[in-house]
C-alpha cells in the first residue's frame, strides 16, 4: 500500500516506522521544520500505567517495555543507526489516591495486566517522598480561595508502581522513530500544509494535496501545490485533526468529540533531593510533577474542574498565544507547593506551552472512519506520549486487517503484544463506543 500520514509527530513517526518495516510506501507530511516539533516538543513524557480501561493499561503496559528497549526497536536491524538515542528514566511513578481514580479500581486493572504494584498509606507515602504534605484536600479548590488554604483533617496514600518514570527527550524520541522510518525508506516532507483530501468515485481516498507552509507566518504559501496519490490516509495532526477530517468528510458518525486544548507546563527549581524519586501524579489538588536533572521539576495540570480550561476552535490553533500566563503559573505552582511547602516558586513563569486535540472521555480515538482508506490516530488528549511506541504497531496492525477485509465496527480488531503476551481490543479505542468512564482529566 502507498500510505500518506498527516503528522510527524511521536505517534506519526511510530505509525510511520511500523508501516514502513511492514513493507509500505509511506510518505509523512508535516508543517513543522522537523519531526516532534508539535505537541510532542511540550510534552512532559511522563511514562505511567495509571488509566481508566484495561485495554489502555495494557497498551502504556506494552509501551514501557517498548521504551525499555528503545535502542533496538530504532534499530532494527541496524545496529547503532544513530549518534544520540532517548532515554527511559526508570524512577516508579505514584499516584495519589482520589474518588475518580481510586486505588481499589486501579489494582483490580493492575492485577488483571500483571504490573507489579505496592499500596503506601499516608505514612510510607512521608517516608518515600520526603518534604511531602499527605493531607487530602479533595475536592480542588481555586488557588486563590480561602478554602484552598485551609488545612487538612485527614490524610491520603497512594498506589506505587517501581517501574516507570519519563523519557528523557520527547523530541528525540520523535526524532530517533522518524530517522528510523526514513532510513527504512518513509519520505517526510517538512514544511508542508494538507490543503484538501481527493476522492475517487466511490468515495474512498485518492489522493492528498499539499502545499508549502511558512511556520513564522502560521500561513499556506501561494505557489505549486503537489498532489500525493494513495491508497491510505492516517489523520495523526494532533491539534489540526478536526479540520483534515473536515477536509475528507470524515467525523459524522463518531460518538466522541475531539477538540483542541490550550496546556501549560511549568519549571520550578526544587531543593536538593526534593523529589529524587518516584514521579506524582496528585489529582488531589490537581497537579502531576515530576523531577529532571539539576534538581528541576516540571509541574503540569490535572484540569480540576474549580480552573478555568482553555478550549480552543479547531480553525484557530494557529493564533493561540504560546506565552506563558501568570493564572495558569499560579495554579499550578501554588497546588505543588501546598504539596511540597519547601518547594522553591520562581517570581516569572517558566515552561512551555502546547495544544493537544482532547477527546471528550480523555480516551485516544485510534481507528477507522466512515471514509474508506482514512484512518484516524487523533484525541490524545495529552496521555498518549507514553503509548507512542504502541501505538505504532496497533495502528499499523488495524489498517492492514481493515484493509484486508475485516468489519472492525461489527467485530473489533485484536492486537496481541509482542512484550507482555496480553490482547488489546482496538474497540476501546472506537470512533463510536460508548463513553469510557474515566478521570475525565489529562489522567485518562
């Protein structure tokens, strides 16, 4: 098949890789200058197993492992292909326990997928993570209300995984699956824009058209446009996935909205040793943090309901603002420093800002459309970096059974793990299932 992926992105370059080692033609367009240079390049790359559905657990299951063998899945056959790979930072991963994501629900899924856990109450959580304030301060509460501040009158714990962490440079990982997709053969072509998808008679996709993009002025630039035929289309535009649906017609059957949300995440610099070692995640007061080199921590938001979130129109992601703002700095920080009172808070905001498409169950829509030949790897609603290498060989597994014959509306497609021997069932992950009852945060 000659296949066309919109987006090169971590997940577009790990559908392009598994694609291209299946003996496709594939050709990735991207307006970004480089692979990663999206949403990925903001991403926290936090690798935890901490989600709502079994098939979801299974996939982050399958990713780490994945992660843990990076060098040799960039690889392949070619030893040392590249002078600089990205790293997992095994460092276990916490998660503080709350109502909507409770450690009952959470084990029943970790013992079903087989990942080793450990139950901290409130005092092997202080022991574990020096500095920590254990009080439950469920529900969120604005930052700057009085009840934020009030103190606790009972405390929390926690369900720990050893294993997990973060990879040390989302954009690398983007970059080291591209090189590996066009060392493999994939074309990417940078700097380019879809204009509109083609259809044959029948209504099947054709062909895709494209143009030059220029980044500084967020603008198509008038010139030759190039028409790409193809036998499949994969939409992984993140951000920009709404409109390349609308272009091909795509979207009227789905049961599940995806639409863009504007994230900060912010840098703070912790006291020595402040938080060595597991990662966090604290919906409890709406945050997740985790530690990097030279005693930084990166602190990002868990949506608590009390904030304001920051949608945007699927025509508009390119003039959101990519500054950092104060309100959004303070939320977060002010949550992290009730958690850690010793924490250290910068007078500016420090970090960076992104867009990421979030489905409305903070579920990934990895699937088919109503559009034969048009395939959708979009919603990932900022937790899916972690499931990138995964999805890779889940999307790649779909479209060759889909295109061979298989009725994945009637009767879902299973994926078997190469890692851990579990099945996935890609319904989960359906245009039209059934709203998964999650977190409803970026938590999934």
């Amino acid at each position: 098949m000659r296949v066309v992926v919109i987006g090169a992105g971590v997940i577009g370059s790990s559908i392009a890789l598994q694609l291209t080692r299946r003996g496709h033609e594939v050709i990735v367009i991207d307006r970004n200058s480089a692979a990663g240079m999206g949403s990925t390049s903001a991403s926290s790359a936090v690798v935890r197993f901490n989600y709502s559905t079994f098939d979801a657990v299974v996939l982050s299951w399958e990713s780490y492992f994945l992660w843990k063998d990076w060098k040799s899945l960039i690889d392949g056959q070619k030893p040392n292909s590249q002078n600089h790979y990205a790293e997992l930072m095994d460092r276990g991963y916490v998660m503080l326990d709350v109502p909507v994501l409770s450690n009952e629900r959470t084990m029943r899924l970790f013992n079903q997928a087989e990942i080793p856990y450990e139950i901290w109450n409130s005092e092997t959580l202080k022991s574990r993570m020096p500095g920590i304030d254990a009080g439950r301060y469920w529900p969120n509460k604005p930052v700057k209300s009085d009840e934020f501040w009030e103190p606790a009158t009972e405390e929390l714990g926690g369900i720990f995984t050893p294993v997990g962490g973060y990879v040390s440079d989302p954009l690398l990982a983007a970059q080291n699956l591209a090189e590996a997709a066009r060392q493999g053969g994939a074309d990417f072509r940078y700097r380019k824009a879809v204009t509109s998808i083609l259809k044959d008679e029948s209504g099947r996709v054709q062909s895709v058209v494209i143009s030059e993009f220029d980044n500084e002025s967020k603008k198509i630039l008038k010139g030759d446009e190039e028409k790409i035929d193809c036998d499949v289309v994969v939409n992984v535009a993140g951000p920009w996935s709404t409109m390349i649906n609308r272009m091909v017609g795509a979207g009227t059957d789905f049961t599940v909205e995806v639409k863009p949300m504007r994230q900060e995440v912010h840098q703070i610099s912790s006291p020595k040793d402040l938080l060595p070692g597991p990662i966090m995640g604290d919906l409890d007061l709406g945050t997740y943090v985790r530690s990097g080199p030279g005693g930084i921590t990166l602190v990002g938001g868990t949506e608590p309901e009390c904030d304001t979130w920051h949608w945007v129109e699927p025509d508009q992601v390119d003039q959101v603002n990519m500054t950092r703002t104060v309100e959004v700095f303070e939320s977060q920080t002010y949550r992290f420093a009730r958690r850690f009172p010793a924490a250290q808070i910068p007078s500016t905001p420090v970090g960076v800002v992104g867009v990421y498409d979030v489905s409305s169950d903070w579920t990934p829509i990895y699937d088919k459309t109503d559009v034969p030949g048009f395939y959708v790897a979009i919603g990932t609603s900022g937790n899916q970096f972690k499931n990138a290498p995964g999805v890779g060989f889940i999307m790649a597994h779909l479209i060759e059974q889909v295109e061979g014959g298989s009725r994945h509306d009637d009767a879902p497609v299973i994926y078997k793990c190469l890692k851990t021997k579990h099945e996935i069932n890609l319904g989960t992950f359906s245009r039209k299932r059934d709203r998964n009852a999650t977190s409803g945060t970026v938590m999934g």
